[in-house]
C-alpha cells in the first residue's frame, strides 16, 4: 500500500492534528511544527514487513517520549538516510549529525528525539526487531550513531534504499515481500558489519546480501564501459566463477542485466524532455554504450521504437512504456 502525504490539501486549522495521525502511521512520536503549522509532503510505503516513510516537513522536532516508548507497538528498528542538511539523533545516551547519505539506527522501545531546525528531512525505514535477528544488547550499540563515512557496505545500503524510497511503487509492484527480505537482510549486515566484520552475525549477513550488493555495484557503475565480471568479483572480493553462480542462483544473467538496466536508464533519460542539443548518442555513451547503431538496434528490440521515434513519441505524449523490472 502506497500513500501520498500532502499537508497543502488539508484545511489549515486542520493540518496538525491530521500530520500527527500521519505520523503515528509510521510511529507514534510527538512533534514540533513552527508557526504558523505544518508543511508535510512525502509517501509512505508498506513492503511487506518493511514501513518506508520518505518525508520532506518544517517539523523541527519528533520526540519518542519514555511514555510512547512504553506502548503497545512490537518493538521495532527505525533506519534513517538523511536526505538534505543535517539532524541531530539521541538515544541511549548518544549523539549523532547526520548528513546526506549518512545512515543512522534508532529503536522504539527507548525514548529518542531528532532535531533539525530547517525541518525534516529524512527517508526513514522501519521493520520489526524480531526481523532483524540481531541480540538486542547488538543493536543498542549502534542506536544514534553515523553508520555510513567510508564504510563499504553501509555505504552501498544508502545507495540502495536512497534507490527504493524514490520508487516505492516499481517495487511495490515488483512484489512487496520480494522487496522486504532482502532490505532487512541489508539492513542486519550494515549493522553486524559496523560491530564487528569478522564475527559470525557479520558473514552470514554478507553471504545473505551478497547477490543485492553485486546488483547495486554493477547499478553504480552502468556508466562504465569497461564493467566487467572480474571488475565485480574483484571489488565484493570473490572468484568471479562465484559471481556467476550467486547470480545463475536468482536467475540472472549477468550480461543481459547490465545491458537491459543500460536501456532503462537511456530510455528514461532520452524520455524527460532533454534539450534537442543533447544526442542521442551523448545518452548512450553516458550510460556506457561505445557504438550509437548498436545502441539503435538494441533499443528498437527492447522497445519496439527507435531511440528518436522513443524520444519524439514521449515528448509527445502518445505512449507510455511500463518500466523494467527494478531488481
């Protein structure tokens, strides 16, 4: 379920009780609006047993209270991504900035507060503890601490769930459950990792992420002419016969997956209204295509229209093709 949140639609004398309902969808908390109310846009997501909240607001304080702490909902993990300025965390007794890109942890079942006087501005994921299969004496460690400067595998989360809140509803269509399990799984191996790489909670979440992590590699890196297998098995430090099997193990080829996501990101870029100047052969060279009639063919097999008939025709308006499997 997908749902759009716009405090600009709501009745003025109105909007704050209807923001703090909003609010309690993802967590009950109490917050502080600036006068003269709330400004509130963002959506709110359930896949599967992941709750995903992407919020822009002039809230300059959300306060988990020792009182809510005490409710009756399952107690569960909050993942934040910040998305713009910064914000400060505090829980069990620590303080963390956080950036854009900087992940950060924060738990329901203690009080918590996040301050930004410029108002929220955060992607925020919530699952429920039980999920994440971690000694809760784990989790508490890593509660309002920075999760992502340099650290290789949160650095590839904030990729990845930066990626799945700016399109909740491909993958919703995808298949919520398909879409929950791994992200949790991801969201156990940033957490594991950042204790401790070598103990066994971390190389099971490595092993479980592996697959995603390729993926989200080779999805950085689509730009790249030069990607190739032993490029991948080299940067996540495995064989590159590896590779080729924890890929086959989902179904996937690894050639016929960088050239179709090549096509979407041309096809989606060549679709938004680029000035005339820019060619289509800049596009395909941007995402790592070195020989434009090559790039034509493929495109017209993928698309049934040539890369120009594309652009012309959805600039246009007159059609609308449905996108690619986001996996």
């Amino acid at each position: 379920m997908i749902s759009i949140v716009d405090s600009s639609t709501i009745a003025a004398g109105a909007r704050a009780a209807s923001m703090r309902a909003v609010a309690a969808r993802i967590i009950p908390v109490e917050l502080d609006f600036p006068e003269p109310g709330p400004v509130v846009r963002g959506t709110l997501a359930d896949l599967g047993a992941l709750r995903m909240s992407s919020i822009h607001s002039n809230v300059t304080k959300v306060e988990r209270t020792p009182r809510l702490a005490r409710d009756d909902l399952a107690p569960s993990l909050m993942l934040g991504l910040q998305i713009s300025g910064s914000s400060l965390v505090v829980q069990e007794g620590r303080e963390a900035v956080v950036r854009p890109g900087d992940l950060v942890v924060y738990s329901s079942t203690s009080q918590y507060t996040l301050v930004d006087s410029e108002g929220y501005r955060q992607h925020q994921f919530r699952m429920p503890l039980e999920k994440l299969a971690l000694p809760w004496d784990v989790v508490r460690q890593v509660t309002a601490t920075r999760l992502s400067p340099g650290h290789p595998v949160a650095d590839l989360a904030a990729v990845y769930f930066r990626h799945l809140a700016g399109r909740p509803r491909a993958f919703a269509d995808a298949g919520a459950d398909a879409v929950s399990q791994p992200s949790m799984e991801l969201i156990r191996a940033v957490i594991s990792t950042h204790l401790d790489v070598t103990s066994t909670a971390g190389r099971e979440s490595l092993r479980a992420t592996l697959q995603m992590r390729i993926l989200e590699y080779v999805r950085a890196h689509l730009g790249d002419p030069t990607l190739n297998a032993a490029q991948i098995a080299a940067e996540q430090h495995i064989s590159v016969r590896h590779l080729y099997n924890v890929l086959a193990a989902g179904g996937i080829s690894l050639g016929e997956w960088i050239r179709s996501r090549r096509l979407e990101a041309c096809r989606d870029e060549l679709g938004r209204g680029l000035s005339q100047h820019v060619t289509i052969a800049s596009v395909a060279q941007r995402w790592g295509f070195r020989d434009a009639s090559s790039f034509g063919r493929l495109f017209r097999a993928e698309y049934g229209l040539s890369p120009r008939e594309w652009r012309e025709t959805a600039h246009a308006g007159e059609v609308a093709i449905a996108p690619g499997n986001p996996a």
